[in-house]
C-alpha cells in the first residue's frame, strides 16, 4: 500500500516537472515572477506588479505565489514540496509557506487601514 502511494507522488512531481513554466534564478523571492515572465514573454516587472495587485486585493496573488514557489520545478528540476515530503526541508519551502500563510490569513489591521 505504501509502495502505491509512493508511486502516485512520484507521477504527481513527474506531471509538475513537464511544467512548462520553471522557477528561475533570481535576486528575488524564488523565482516565481521572473519564471512566469519568461514564459509568457513579458517583463517581470509587469508580472511581479499583478500578484502584488492581487496581493492587496485579498490575498489571491499571495497565496498563488505561495503554491507556485513549492510547486514548480527550478531549472534542475528541483521542487520545494517535493524535498519536504522526503523529509529535508528547505529554506525554499519556508518561504512558500509563509507566503501562502500570509495570502490565507491576511493581517486585520492591514486590511482596516484599506477601507475603514
């Protein structure tokens, strides 16, 4: 039982790493912008700009970024959920979840100074 429950992750990250979007190295926050910029060929600036907008409208962007930093593959075909679930978590893996966190529970004094 195990074994099939093993198998059916692998054929999960398998589908993940056919992505055809990829995490990128990047000075800023995983890679997730600079990945989906250059797949759709735009500037990162513009995509950055959109999951800020949907960011503060909600938490949308917070929590898609979240998700995308564990769940897309790097250039090396490496993914952040992945390595937690065989036990060796990663700095990486933090971050997304902080990220997803803060998207899902968004701060109430953040929100009250937006509309009062």
């Amino acid at each position: 039982m195990n074994n099939e429950g093993s198998q059916r992750r692998r054929g999960f990250y398998d589908q993940l790493r056919k992505s055809p979007i990829t995490r990128q190295d990047s000075q800023w926050l995983g890679g997730v912008a600079t990945g989906v910029a250059d797949y759709f060929k735009v500037d990162v600036v513009l995509i950055r700009g959109i999951f800020v907008v949907l960011g503060v409208l909600g938490g949308l962007g917070m929590v898609l970024y979240g998700l995308a930093w564990a769940l897309l593959p790097d250039t090396g075909g490496k993914m952040h959920l992945e390595s937690a679930v065989n036990r060796n978590w990663t700095s990486g893996m933090t971050g997304a979840v902080i990220i997803f966190a803060l998207g899902i529970f968004p701060a109430p004094w953040f929100l009250d100074s937006l509309a009062p």
